[in-house]
C-alpha cells in the first residue's frame, strides 16, 4: 500500500490510545535507558520506503531511519526476498567460510579506492555494532603497535560500551561510570562554527590542527606516542559536523608522522550516506583501520566489521570474536544493496537530495536564532541559538522536534545541549518527499521561538506525557 507524503504530514495528537497503552507497558516493563519513545511517543505497526504508520493508523515521514540502518528505506521489497531466501538456507555461521559471506567480503573490498585496493586490506567480522568494530579497531591498533594511548576528538561520538564510551565526548553518558578506560585523549576538533580554541572565525587559521601537530611532536606534552588516533569525518551525535578538510589532511599527517593508526569511524558516514560510499573519499586520506556498520546489510540486519590494512593483521586466532558475526542475512541482503545502489544509481540521488536539501535551509542562516545549517550528502543539522547570547538552545530544537512528530514528521537531535535538529533520510528518498518534509521542518524552525499558531495555518494537539 503506497504512502502519500501530504497526507503523512497532517496534524495528530500524540500519543494515540493504542500507542498509548504500549508506551505504558514499555515503561513497566523496560529499563529506563529506552530513550526514543520519550521524545517520539508512538508505537510502530509497520514501515514502508520513507514512511512509518503507527498502531493508531498515524503516517509519518521517516527522517531518522533506524539512525541512518536503512538506506533503502522501511522493507525494500527487494531486500526483504534476499534476506528470506537466505533465511531458508542458512542464517548463521560464526566465523566459518560460506559463499555467501566471501561474496560480501569480494564486494567490500572491491568498493575501497583503487589504491587502497592495490596496497592490501583485510576485513575482520566483529559483534553486530558499531560500538563493537570500535572496540575491535582499537584492539588491533594497540596490538600492532605495542602502544597504550588513544587520541579521540571533543564533540566525537563511538558508541556506548566501556571502551566506546571511554572515547566519546558527551560527558553526560561518562559520568555515573566509575574507572573509564585509561589512555584516551581528547584534542580540539574542527567545530569552526564554534571553535574549540575561542577564535573568530575570520582569524582562524585551522589552529586546532596545529594544536594537534604539536600535542603529537612534544616529547614533554604529557602523553605519550599513541597507538591510534579516532576520528568522525562528520560528527554525527556531536551535531553534524563536517570536518574541514584542511584539518583532516593535517590530522592524517601527523598522525603518520608520529606512527599512531589512524582510525576513521564510518559507522554513521559510510554506505553512501554522504554522497560517496565511503566519507574519506571526500578527504582524500587512506586510513589505516575503517570502521563500519549500520547501512552495512541495509535492511536494518545488524552487521559490523572493520577494513584495515593487511600489514597491521597482528593479533591471533580468537582476538576479537562475537557471537553473531556470521549473520549470513545480512551478508545477502547487503551483497544485493550495493547492486541495488550501482543500479539505481543511489549515489547520484545522494548528491542531487543534498543540493534540494540545502537550498531549502540555508535561508535559515537569516533568522537569528539559526546558528548553522550544515551537512554533507543525506546528513544534515540545524543549530539553534539563543538569538541574544548566541549560546546553544536546547529547548528550541525540542520544540521544532516535537512539532514535527505531531506533524507527522520524525527528526532527530544532537549536538551541545542537544541543539541541531538533524535528518537521516533514506538515500533514495524521492525529491517530491524532501521538499514537502523539508518544507515543513523549515516552517518549524523559522516559527519555534514563537508559540503562537503555526506557520500556515496548521493546527497541533502537543502533548506534554512523553516527557
């Protein structure tokens, strides 16, 4: 049954009955971790390409994605054959060799610039997270180098195990827990909207790298040479955050020169969400270790693994092992989404998306409690301001997102004091669902600092009991 955008997009009051009565459940009966229903009060029934329908019979437009696992949309039809076939054969294997997975392997690898290609690189089948290809990348960086310090980056996001969390910024998450992991070091990232050193912008000359540079040459800096050093290439949680491509050559650079790995987190970035298959290749780097996960099987079939060049294959038999990471489902249905994609030509989507994205927000940048809108391919956020101090504002991203999910549209937030309203759309969302949804975010956002009716005329029941 085909979804009409415009009739996703038409007020509701939220939670429905039925939506209700399954929050209340889940409050009883799940930890309180849960952390999207609180923000997003509704309980799925289905979904389908860009759209999900509630239990109450309320559409939406899905602008989170799973956090960007589906870059084909809800139940690509396509892939949900794939999978079941596979289902029927064989669904799970550990780490033993089957034809199915060393097809995906061929076709990983095969997706790599060619001159990576050509100097050699591996694939390690970890656990089915991203936080778990973190753990394993840094696990063989320090095993390939004998070394103990990790160098990670203010506003980073890993992932929230003990070692993942122990390299991400968001100190909210770090600290109720006691004795994080030892070694890591956070260096000023490439934030020049507000820049980590308290420069203007006019007069910066990319001095966090030169932070970076000489934090890595000084022999009496305090830290000693690292085993890796981690790096986003958009921070996605931080607030969708390109990172400057001067910075990143400089980055690359001295991380070489000091011979510390560098580890390129793709988990959110990879899969073509940025216009590319991989982010680097906008940044013209050659990691040593890649990151990925996520979009990996892209129906949303957990997989993650790590890509890593074959000279740092160090560690012995059994290192990094996980329970599931032979899930043959996702190797079928991720082998059939990188044909998919060439096909389709989704990259090419990607790009033409992002332009329609961009020439519907950055008008934004106008209103003064619009701080930045920035992205790259199919990821993008919105920071907001207070308009007189131009600190960070919270509560008026809350507002837009709140508005939208009772408009029938679903976005995210992230960044410092969770400002950036943030989209993940499918990649091959349709330009007929970007300007309707896109449209209406830019309405939100222009009308959140006033509480009077909503832009156009458009009636909403908020609810203050998902809080």
């Amino acid at each position: 049954m085909s979804i009409d955008v415009h009739a996703a997009l038409t007020a509701r009051s939220l939670p429905g009955p039925r939506s209700a009565a399954l929050l209340q459940r889940q409050a009883e009966h799940e930890s309180n971790a849960r952390s999207y229903p609180r923000n997003l009060p509704f309980a799925i029934a289905r979904g389908e390409g860009s759209f999900l329908v509630d239990v109450d019979g309320n559409s939406y437009v899905d602008f989170l994605m799973g956090a960007g696992v589906l870059p084909l949309g809800h139940s690509h039809p396509e892939l949900v054959d794939v999978a079941a076939r596979q289902l029927g054969v064989f669904a799970h294997g550990l780490d033993m060799p089957t034809e199915v997975k060393d097809e995906f392997t061929a076709v990983h690898l095969g997706l790599l610039p060619d001159a990576m290609r050509a100097d050699g690189y591996k694939i390690h089948f970890c656990g089915p997270t991203g936080a778990n290809t973190v753990d394993a990348a840094i696990k063989l960086a320090k095993t390939a180098t004998g070394r103990r310090e990790i160098m990670a980056f203010r506003g980073g996001f890993h992932g929230t195990t003990h070692l993942a969390m122990s390299l991400t910024g968001l100190l909210d998450q770090r600290e109720p827990v006691a004795n994080t992991v030892p070694g890591v070091h956070f260096a000023p990232y490439s934030h020049c909207s507000r820049c980590p050193l308290g420069l203007e912008r006019s007069t910066c000359q990319v001095n966090c790298a030169a932070t970076i540079e000489t934090q890595l040459r000084d022999v009496n800096g305090g830290m000693l040479p690292p085993a890796a050093v981690i790096l986003e290439l958009v921070q996605g949680e931080g607030g969708v955050i390109p990172a400057e491509p001067e910075f990143v050559h400089r980055v690359a650079a001295a991380a070489r020169e000091a011979g510390a790995l560098l580890i390129v987190d793709e988990v959110q970035t990879g899969c073509g969400r940025t216009g590319t298959w991989l982010a680097f290749e906008q940044y013209g780097i050659e990691p040593d270790i890649i990151c990925l996960s996520k979009a990996l099987s892209g129906i949303g079939t957990p997989l993650g693994i790590i890509i890593y060049r074959s000279e740092f294959d160090t560690w012995a038999p059994g290192a990094h092992t996980g329970t599931f990471r032979g899930n043959q489902l996702g190797f079928a249905a991720g082998i059939e989404t990188v044909r998919i994609f060439e096909r389709d030509d989704i990259l090419d989507n990607v790009q033409r998306r992002a332009a329609q994205v961009r020439r519907i927000f950055e008008p934004l940048e106008a209103l003064p409690h619009v701080r930045q809108v920035r992205g790259l391919g199919l990821m993008w956020g919105i920071e907001l301001q207070d308009p007189e101090t131009g600190a960070p504002e919270g509560s008026l991203a809350r507002i837009v997102q709140r508005r939208a999910v009772e408009l029938g549209l679903i976005v995210e937030r992230g960044g410092r004091q969770d400002c950036v309203v943030r989209i993940l759309p499918a990649l091959n969302v349709t330009a007929e669902v970007i300007d309707a949804a896109c449209g209406l975010l830019a309405e939100l956002v222009e009308s959140c600092v006033d509480t009077t009716p909503l832009p156009s005329g458009r009636a909403l029941a908020l609810s203050e009991s998902f809080a």
